[in-house]
C-alpha cells in the first residue's frame, strides 16, 4: 500500500475556494437577515454587511497565504528532494520560500555534505580501482584490433563480451547484445551436446553450425577456473569451401590436362627423334608428328598460363594480402622511415590496395635506401641537392585490375640495372630473409622507373591489387559497452520474472513517432527507435532506429513536430517487418515508454505479439508524486536536471534515450520505497492508473 502524500494542488484549491464561497454565501444570507431585523442604516449597515462577510474573506486570506508561504514551499521542497535523491551531483539549489526559507542554510548544508561525502567514496573507488581500470582499457583495446570474431557467455548462456569483429561478424542480427542468450543466436540444438560436454581445463571443441544463409565453424571452449564461462569464436566455414571449390579446385583440375599435354608432347618428341634417327619413314608421318608437337606446346602454354593466372589469384586471396588505405601506408612508411623526419609527402587521391603490410614497408625501406646511395654516387650535385629537398612524394592511381603505388622524385628515373641489383638485395627484417624479388612474387608484381610528363619529375612505379572499396577507412570509436562481467552475477534467466530485483531486469526503452494522435482513427507509426538498459547500464551503441513508411501522407502538422517528411520514409519498409525486427531485438526484455499507453498501441494493432511486461515511467512519477504537477516528459527531464541532446526531442531514438536516463533516475527513489521487485512495482504503477494529470501529454 502506497503511502499518501500531500493532496494534490487543484483537490485543495478547490476545496479552499468551495469553503469560501459557502462562507461569502452564508455572510451574505446573515448579512440581509440582521438588516430585516436590525433596519441600520448608513455608517452602521456597511459595517454589518462587512462583519458578515469578515469569515469569508478571512477564509479566503488565510487560504492564499498558506498557498504562498507554505503549501507551494513545501511543493518545492519535494521537488528538490526528488531531484537530489535522482542525482545527488547536481548543483542545481533551489532556494526554499515562504515559512520554509529558514531551512535554506540547513539544506544546503546537508546537500554539500551529501556531495562531499560521495565525493570521497568516489576518489577511494576510483584509487582502489586503478588497476582494473588499467586493465579494462587494455582490454578493450585488444578487442577492438582482434580481428576473430569472439564471444564470451556466463553460465546461463547469457552474453557478457564480444569485440569489434564479432559486431561486424553478425552485422544486422539484432540477437547479438550485451545479456542476450546464446539461442537467441545460435541453434541451440547444434551446440547442445557440445556445451554439456566441454571438458574444464579449456580444451577446444569444434563443429560446424547452421547460421542464417551461412555455416559456421564454432570453436567452444570452457574457460579455466571460471564460474563455467564459455568462450567462442567464430569463422565463416561457407567463405571457405566456396574457395577450396572455386579458385582451388579450378586450378586442382587443371592439373589434369597439363599432364596430358605434357604427355602427348614428350611422345611426340620420342617419336619424331626417333624416325629422324631412323631416316626410312616417310616424312608425312614426321610432319604429322611435328603438327601434334606444335599443338601440344600451344595447348601447353595456354595451361601453364591459366596455370599462373590461378596461382596468381590464390597469392591474391592468401590471408597475408590484406587491404590496406594508402594514407595509412604513407604515414606507417614515413614513421618506418624515419619517424623524426617527414621524407615522404601523400599526393592525389587516396585509394586502397592489397598487399602484406610488413613486407612492403620492408621492401621500400630497402628501396628507398639505395635510391639514396645510387644519387649519392651518379648525380652532380644541383641535382642532389634537389633531390634532398624535395624528399620523396607518394601517390596512388587505380586501373581496371591494379592500384599502382608510385614513389616521385626530382630528378631522373631509375635504370633498369640499378633495379636489377636491389631486386637481389636480401631483406633481413623478414623472416626467412628473402629477397626483393621474392617479396614482387608473393605480390604478383614488378617495378619499373619512368619519367614524368614534365620533364623534371621521375617515379617508381609498384603495381598491386585493387580493392573493390572507395570510401575513407571508418574510424572505430570505444565503445563502452563491449564487455559486463557484471551480468554473470544477474539471477538466473529462467528465476521468476515477477520476482526479479529491478536492477537486473534487462529493459528496452522504446518511442515511436506517428503521423497523428488518432490511432484508432488510421494513424500509424512512421518512426520507432529503442534503445537497451543491462545490469544497470543504458548502452550507448545497442539501439534499434527504423523509419517506417507509413503507406499515407504524413500530415504537416504533424512534420512541424518531428521533423519527418514523405521523403525520408519514401523508401523504409512497411510497419510489420519493422516491428518483425523490433520483437526479435526485444528478445526476454521488459519494455519500458513514456505514456506506454499510446506506444504500445501504436505497435499492438498488428499481428506481432508483445505479451512481455511494460513499464510506465509517466504512471510511476504519478504514483511517486501525487502532489506535484506536470510528468510529461519535458517536466520531468527539468525536474531531474536531465538533458535533451540537441536536434533529439521529438525523435524516436533520442525520446528512449532519455526516458532511460529517466528510469535510472526514478530507480533509487522506488528502492527507498521498498519498491525492488517487477511485480511489486507494476503494482505501484497500476495505482496510478484512475488518476488524472491534465499536464501529463
């Protein structure tokens, strides 16, 4: 039973003004009554009437003065309450009034006591937690460069880490998540078995598994004095064999007419040795024989080069040729070079490339060395000169099947001798110490030396193959919500949801715009964004944003508010898909909105089912504060010193984002009720339910 607390403002004005007026209506009846019997008249029958009257005004004054020196005061007082409770950091003071302006300095006080108090929990957290903190950074760094994709579920199967490259791994699977269940992603029927039997001491167990349009190669292992974690990785096996079926077994089968072309071509030759020797058999024969030779050879050339043209695409899939940006291959090669000094200026248009990164930065080292000693020793000294001041410039252009990384000079091209020598140099910064020339080979490539057009300029001229990518590199940002080893202490899953504390439930915090009021009159959701709180945490990156179109012009009235036109959702899909997509990132979440009423009836007219609990967080400010007016969400971000990021209000996403910063604020003033249970707090919303806020929209 929640506790009542100060009636609500309107309930006790009107019943403020009711009591005055039934004392006016009385004066007045006394009033004419005395003057029937009394029959004053002037000076004496003005201050009758005004005696009569006296009680009502009395009642009227002492009414307006409570209202204004105590009632709104203390209105205040549990507004600021309510916001120092939610976020006890804030700075925001607001300076009680009326009969209650005493308390000020007390308050204040209590408040920078409060503060300073958490300040000094916060400084011996954080000097007690250096350490790990050290090695959470280092850890996340490390996932964010390891390029195998990599899961980690607690003993519940619940997901508590995974890296950059299991995020693009499964890229548009809304099963992968922070606390979302390993069936949820995987069939759990093919790893059954393999789960229950994984031996403790980490030894890997691999098979094959069915996902999506995709086999996957999982390799499980139980990780070693842990509480039954289990570790996973991930390849795409189908990737593979379409390899060992295309390139490679294109080029096993030629392998078998290259043996008989070879064959046919040594018989030939022993024959026509033989009749030469012999010099009694006719010469049609031999030429005959000379004919089979001739197509023989031309048949075996042609193999040989398909032959190479394979090998040379397998060289160009091998694992070691990875893409590479040229910018970022300037910059590695200058800092290579000599990180103090910038010998090499990136010139052009940037382009990707394929190639072994090491190697390459191993084989301009090199190059660029013995320019410097071939000018040194063959150029007068003005052209030296100039080479030395101009450096060495880099650029990159792109043909039908190569990029073709160039190294420019003043000064005059490279002759082929010179390039024959360092192709011999030995490369030592390699392992097994191989040449120039073997490093062109494992590129597929050569290099040549040419003059500029203008006359003044020369270049080196590498070819490389091409990458079917044109935009910049992405830059990867930490993200914080990678890993929660926190999650592996949640209850269990299959624990009664009823029962489950408040900070562990997984929520969805979801909005959507529409392009009307009147759903049940045709208007339909033409945005839905979501976003997702675990153990606790509002995850930055875990969102769901989808415009819908909604088959209909959206009003512009309604456009004035969103922000939304036909156009931007000219080309989104329909509503049921969406949702499809939306009831599978839900998942075992609970779902939490802002007047959830009107959302889930914007979703709920469909033949997708959302029978999971939702929560209110218009209902539950109601129910916590009766007294107070205004739990629309613009009222309570002030209330809670929250904020709206710019260009977000009235935007699905940006909507759930911050009726999730408002959850976690109203969370510590429900436990400080007892409130801490699901069940318990639908409860709590649900006495909310009759109660009318006319400022609640």
């Amino acid at each position: 039973m929640k506790p009542k607390g100060l009636p609500k403002r309107q309930r006790l004005i009107g019943a403020w003004l009711l009591l005055t007026a039934f004392s006016l209506l009385g004066g007045a009846l006394f009033a004419v009554w005395l003057d029937s019997q009394l029959e004053v008249t002037g000076v004496y029958q003005l201050l009758l009437w005004l005696g009569c009257f006296s009680g009502g005004a009395t009642i009227f004054a002492v009414g307006l003065l409570l209202e204004r020196m105590l009632f709104s005061p203390v209105r205040q007082l549990q507004a600021q309450l309510a916001r120092l409770v939610a976020n006890p950091d804030t700075e925001d003071f607001s300076q009680p009034q009326g009969w209650l302006k005493g308390l000020a300095p007390d308050l204040r006080r209590a408040q920078e006591s409060w503060q300073s108090d958490r300040r000094s929990l916060h400084r011996a957290h954080a000097d007690g937690a250096k350490s790990a903190t050290r090695i959470r950074k280092e850890l996340e760094a490390l996932l964010q460069v390891l390029e195998t994709p990599l899961l980690l579920y607690d003993k519940h199967r619940r997901l508590m880490l995974f890296n950059q490259a299991a995020e693009q791994f499964f890229a548009g699977t809304p099963s992968l998540g922070l606390g979302k269940r390993l069936e949820a992603l995987f069939p759990l029927a093919s790893l059954q078995q393999t789960l229950s039997q994984l031996p403790a001491d980490g030894t890997q167990r691999e098979l094959l598994v069915p996902c999506d349009c995709r086999w996957l190669k999982v390799i499980v292992r139980r990780v070693p004095e842990s509480q039954d974690e289990t570790l996973i990785t991930c390849s795409d096996a189908t990737a593979a064999w379409s390899n060992e079926r295309g390139v490679r077994a294109e080029l096993a089968q030629m392998l078998t007419p290259l043996r008989q072309h070879t064959a046919s071509l040594v018989t030939a030759t022993d024959a026509l040795s033989q009749l030469r020797q012999h010099d009694h058999t006719s010469g049609s024969l031999a030429h005959r024989l000379e004919q089979v030779a001739n197509e023989e050879s031309i048949a075996l050339s042609e193999t040989v080069a398909r032959v190479g043209g394979l090998i040379e695409a397998i060289q160009q899939q091998g694992e070691r040729l990875t893409s590479i940006w040229s910018n970022d291959f300037w910059q590695m090669l200058d800092d290579y070079l000599d990180p103090a000094h910038r010998l090499i200026t990136p010139i052009g248009v940037p382009a990707w490339f394929k190639g072994d990164a090491p190697a390459l930065m191993a084989l301009f080292n090199s190059l660029v060395k013995h320019l410097s000693d071939y000018f040194k020793n063959n150029l007068n000294d003005n052209i030296k000169n100039s080479i030395k001041s101009s450096i060495f410039e880099g650029e990159v252009s792109i043909s039908s099947k190569h990029t073709y990384l160039d190294l420019i000079w003043l000064g005059p091209p490279i002759p082929e001798r010179e390039l024959n020598q360092w192709r011999q140099q030995i490369l030592d910064a390699l392992p097994l110490s191989p040449s120039a020339a073997d490093v062109l080979r494992q590129h597929a490539s050569e290099v040549w030396s040419i003059q500029d057009a203008d006359g003044q300029h020369a270049r080196l001229r590498l070819p490389l193959p091409s990458v079917e990518q044109s935009e910049a590199p992405r830059v990867v940002t930490p993200r914080p919500e990678f890993h929660d080893f926190g999650i592996a202490d949640l209850p269990p899953p299959d624990a009664a949801l009823a029962n489950r504390p408040l900070r562990s439930l997984e929520l969805v915090i979801f909005d959507t715009e529409t392009t009307g009021l009147e759903l049940r009159r045709g208007d339909t959701v033409i945005s839905l964004g979501a976003c997702r709180i675990v153990n606790g945490r509002l995850l930055a990156s875990d969102v769901f944003d989808h415009y819908v179109n909604p088959q209909r012009p959206i009003p512009a009235a309604s456009t004035a508010i969103h922000g939304i036109t036909d156009n931007d959702v000219i080309d989104a899909p329909s509503l049921i898909p969406v949702l499809a997509h939306f009831h599978d990132y839900i998942g075992d979440a609970v779902l939490l909105a802002h007047n959830a009423a009107f959302d889930m009836l914007a979703i709920s007219q469909n033949s997708v089912l959302f029978d999971m609990p939702v929560l209110d967080t218009l209902l539950i400010s109601r129910a916590l504060d009766e007294a107070l007016d205004g739990h629309d969400l613009d009222s309570l971000v002030q209330r809670y010193g929250l904020i709206f990021p710019t260009g977000m209000r009235h935007t699905a996403l940006g909507d759930a984002r911050v009726t999730g910063e408002l959850w976690l604020a109203l969370l510590p003033r429900l436990e400080a009720r007892g409130i801490t249970t699901l069940e318990q707090l639908l409860h709590f919303q649900a006495s909310a339910f009759d109660r009318e806020d006319a400022s609640a929209s």
